[in-house]
C-alpha cells in the first residue's frame, strides 16, 4: 500500500490595518486543531503576523499585541510629511524586536509578502532579502506610512494589487490555500458617527490621535466654521480610511472571484478601525472563532486531496 499523501497547507494573510491582529488568532486556532501552515504569504499587516509566525515569534507578537495601549500606539509613530503621515522608523525598529529579522531562506517555513510597485503599479513579490525590509515595504499603506525604496523601485502596501494574496501561496507551492479575508463586512459599516458615544479606553472608537491631529488642523485653517459645522464634515483622516476600505474590498472580491481558496476564513471586523491597534484582544478572539468556524470545511478539504 502506498504511503498517503499528506497535502501542503497554505495560508494567505490579507491586509487591513489593526484588523490584522485577527491573523494571530487564526493561525493559533489552526495550530491548535493540528493544521498549522506549511507555507505562509501576506500582505500589509498580514506580512508582518505571516513574518512572526514564520520566524517562530507568533506568541511573542501575540503578547506584546495583547498588552498595547494608546498612549503606546502613538508613542510607536514618528509623524513625517515626506510621503506619508508616518515615516515608520520608530514602528519597524521596535517590531525588529519581536520577530526575527534574518533572511528569509532561513525562516522555519516558506514566506513571501506583497507590495506594489509605485511606478508601475505592477503587484511585486518579496522573496529574498531581509524579512523586516520585506515587511516594511508591504505595509507602507499609501498617503500614512512613506513608501520603501527597494532598487530602481519604490514600494507601497501590497492591498493596492493583491489584499489576500491567494494566487502566492499557489506559486508557492502549498496544495491547499486557507484565505483570511479581513474586509468582509466592511462595506457600508466601516463609518463611525463622531457622536456614536462608542468609547474604548476613555475614547472616542471613531476618533483617537489622528482624528485630533486633524481637529487641530481644523481650527488654524478653518476658524471661522462652527463647531456644528465642522462636525458634519468628516476628516481627511476619516474620508482616506473609509475610501481605503471601500478599494480594498473591491479589489479583494475580484481577485478572490478569479483566484478563489480553497477555505476562506473571514473575520467580522467592522467595529474595529483601521488604526485601532490597541484593540488586539478583540481581534486575535474573533480571528480564533472565524477559524473554528472553517475548520469542517478545511477537513473536508485535506481528506479529498489526501
């Protein structure tokens, strides 16, 4: 009798900003129900859990996630006007801390992360190289992180071409692709009133540092308005994060429509925002619970191709 064939999983990690922290509770319920990934590709946020998780510092990420604060979010972002809102120095030199920064040929399994090409707009694969550059340029989300030199390129945040990077995975080489959506319940949900009365550690959910910033800019540029009439106006930060989310699942549906997974795991995420990284409590849980979810159809999958 020959021996059974035991199939490659593969894991693609899309984008989403602080809706990423839900990558850790996938990959943890998966590892948990004797499934963890074989080969792991992300794009975004989903680089940087794919990264941890492929250099062995998932549970250290984990930790240092669960613990973060506002006040460490904002301590974390060193402001910049040169090509985006934040230059992502500070950021990276203390991720560097918690995942691994080797080569990527000598992760513990096969890791790739998307980023798009500025000037030609072509989808890019990072492949070799250092995993903290890899990560960097796949996170360097247009108009708030400056985007990464890398040869005669300049990178910008895989989302723009490739959100879940299934049609990676593929190439290499995993026979069956786990995709996590992150945006699947965004649409029509991801605005938050400023008047909502939402608070999450004493704040404004739909406001926060970089909603102040912009109040700021309001009252020097714009004194003679009202405070009612400011209110009804959303803020530049408010109009990027609700058209980013607006471009991402759209470019994320199609891709998914021409390159579908095997197993789609897809968090419901509208209540968290696009910067609310100190809530990764909320997100890791849901992460877990949408995996749960999909482990039926995901043995069902390596029991047909076994």
């Amino acid at each position: 009798m020959g021996r059974k064939f035991k199939p490659k999983i593969g894991l693609a990690l899309g984008s989403g900003a602080a809706r990423g922290w839900a990558h850790i509770g996938v990959i943890q319920a998966l590892t948990a129900a004797g499934a963890a990934p074989e080969v792991v590709c992300g794009t975004s946020i989903g680089a940087l859990v794919g990264a941890a998780y492929a250099a062995g510092d998932l549970e250290r990420l984990a930790d240092w996630v669960l613990g973060l604060r506002w006040r460490d979010v904002v301590g974390y972002l060193d402001v910049s006007l040169n090509g985006g809102l934040i230059k992502g120095d500070k950021l990276m030199a203390f991720l560097r801390h918690q995942v691994t920064d080797t080569a990527i040929a000598k992760l513990t399994c096969p890791f790739a992360a998307v980023a798009t090409d500025l000037y030609s707009g072509r989808e890019v694969w990072l492949r070799e190289g250092a995993v903290m550059d890899a990560v960097r340029a796949s996170l360097a989300l247009p108009g708030l992180f400056s985007p990464v030199a890398r040869g005669a390129r300049l990178l910008v945040d895989g989302g723009l071409v490739n959100p879940v990077p299934v049609s990676l995975c593929q190439a290499m080489g995993a026979d069956v692709v786990i995709a996590v959506d992150l945006s699947s319940d965004l649409l029509g949900r991801h605005w938050r009133p400023q008047d909502s009365g939402e608070t999450v550690d004493g704040r404004a959910a739909a406001g926060g540092m970089l909603d102040r910033i912009q109040s700021s800019l309001w009252r020097f540029g714009n004194a003679a308005h009202s405070e009612k009439e400011r209110a009804a106006i959303p803020s530049v930060l408010q109009v990027l994060a609700g058209s980013i989310t607006i471009m991402q699942v759209r470019i994320t549906r199609s891709r998914l429509a021409g390159e579908p997974a095997d197993v789609l795991i897809a968090p419901r995420l509208a209540s968290t925002g696009l910067m609310d990284f100190h809530r990764g409590g909320v997100a890791i849980k849901e992460g877990r619970r949408a995996a749960e979810a999909a482990l039926p159809a995901l043995r069902e999958w390596l029991d047909g191709v076994s």
